[in-house]
C-alpha cells in the first residue's frame, strides 16, 4: 500500500524548475531513502511532499490528509535561537496543540518518551545552540516525533553523526514504522540506504530508478549518476535503473 503517490511532478523556486516531472510511489509503514547527488533535488522533494515547495504541475496524492512532519537539516536552524532542548521538542506539538495552547499531560509524556528515544533527556534544559552538531540532530529528530504524524520527512538526519547517533537515529525511524509511520529520508549514506524498505535513486530533479534498495543502488546505477566507476563487487547485484 502507498503512503504517498508522486505523479508528474514539477516543482522548485520561483522560475526555476528543479523537480522535471517525478512519478514515485512511497509505501506506507516503510522506511523510503533519498538518494542522489549534492543539487539532485533531494531536499527539495521532501519539501514538494511537506507542501513547503508548490508544485508548479503534477499531483502529490496522500492517503490521510494529517500533516506531515518535515526534519530539516541542522545548519538550516540558527545557532543563537534562544530556545532549550525540551522548548525545541515540544514545537513538535504545535501541530496538535497550536504555538499559545499549554501542554497537556499527554503533550509532555509524548515529548519525554521522544527525547528518551533519541537519549537527549539529560539534556532537556540546555539551549539548543549550546550543542553539539550530532546531539542537535538529535534534538530536531525527537520534535519531528513528536509530532506523531503518520508522514514523517528527514533531510540527512544522520549525516556527520558518530556510529552511535547513527544508530539511535535509525533506532528511532524503525520504531515509528513499527508504530504505522511512513519514514522518508534523504541520505547520501548508501549503506544507510541499503538498511531502507524502499530506495528512491534521483539525479538531476529526476527519478532514474526505483524500488528495493539493492536492485536499485547498483554499482552501475552509482556510475551512471555519480559518474565515477565502483569498484568491481562493490555493491548490489541486479539492475533496476531506468
Ligand atoms: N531556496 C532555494 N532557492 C533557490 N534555489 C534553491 C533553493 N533550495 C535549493 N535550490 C536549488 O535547487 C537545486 C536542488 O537543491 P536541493 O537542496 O533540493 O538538492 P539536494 O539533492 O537536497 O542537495 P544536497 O545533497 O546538497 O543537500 C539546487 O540547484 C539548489 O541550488
């Protein structure tokens, strides 16, 4: 079943066209990885779905009207925002709750388990600029969690992050698919990408290939897009690229 049907999409920034018509499906309850180039419009797909970025043609076609939660890179948040970890969390509930509405019993339960998940806790009083790059991360996943949408949208959550935030960050967008939550992250970390349900391969604003994580990160697919050549081995067999 698809969380989110993508049909001839065009979509980008004022005049420019950065999208070139993208059909894509997104199944739900899965995790879907991103992949492309640094400018392959990765960032700018999850915004067309977040419904930050119009799209200037085609259709975004979603199975439940909630709205999605969008994970934004760390360096696009600024680092003298004068707000404290547990601050940043509970802005995950404003969807709900709205900005001037106190927080329920249940809002600070969700924003507890959310920050234990993403062991940033200990943290929960310190401002968000006093952080570390991985514990920030860690900071801006817990509030797209949340959120508790049924769409949640990640913009290279891990990148940059030791081993061990890596792991707790993909810790936490299992469980959520456990939970009924549609996982959609861009990432130029493959073996990330292999470890998704779901791989989307996009270059140039387009979708080259498709499907199962191995079929479509093949070592000919990489060096077609990356037009660099892998290493004989390297990689998954097969050949999904269109
Ligand atoms: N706010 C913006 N205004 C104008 N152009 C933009 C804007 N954001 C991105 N672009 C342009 O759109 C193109 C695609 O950018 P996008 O950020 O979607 O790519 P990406 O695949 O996420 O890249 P990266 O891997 O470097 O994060 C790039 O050429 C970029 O310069």
């Amino acid at each position: 079943m698809s969380a989110v049907v993508i049909n001839g999409l065009w979509a980008g920034y004022g005049r420019r066209r950065v999208l070139h018509g993208v059909t894509a499906r997104i199944p739900a309850a899965r995790v879907t990885a991103v992949v492309g180039p640094n400018g392959s419009g990765k960032s700018t797909l999850l915004g067309a779905v977040a419904g930050v970025v119009p799209a200037a043609a085609g259709t975004i076609g979603r199975r439940t009207a909630e709205r999605p939660a969008l994970v934004v890179q760390r360096s696009a948040v600024a680092d003298a925002l004068p707000i404290t970890v547990r601050e940043t969390v509970s802005m995950g509930r404003w969807a709900q709750r709205g900005a001037w509405r106190r927080l329920t019993r249940r809002d600070r339960t969700v924003i507890d388990s959310c920050m234990d998940r993403l062991d940033i806790r200990h943290l929960a009083e310190r401002p968000l600029g006093a952080l570390s790059g991985g514990q920030r991360q860690r900071a801006l996943v817990a509030q797209g969690l949340a959120q508790e949408s049924d769409l949640l949208l990640l913009d290279e959550p891990a990148t940059g992050l030791d081993v061990e935030a890596q792991q707790r960050i993909s810790g936490a967008l299992d469980h959520a698919t456990r939970q009924g939550a549609t996982v959609v992250h861009a990432t130029h970390d493959l073996a990330a990408a292999l470890r998704a349900d779901h791989c989307m391969l996009i270059t140039g604003g387009r979708v080259v290939a498709e499907g199962p994580p191995a079929d479509v990160l093949t070592p000919g697919a990489l060096a077609r897009v990356w037009g660099v050549p892998q290493v004989e081995g390297e990689g998954a067999p097969g050949g999904a690229a269109r």
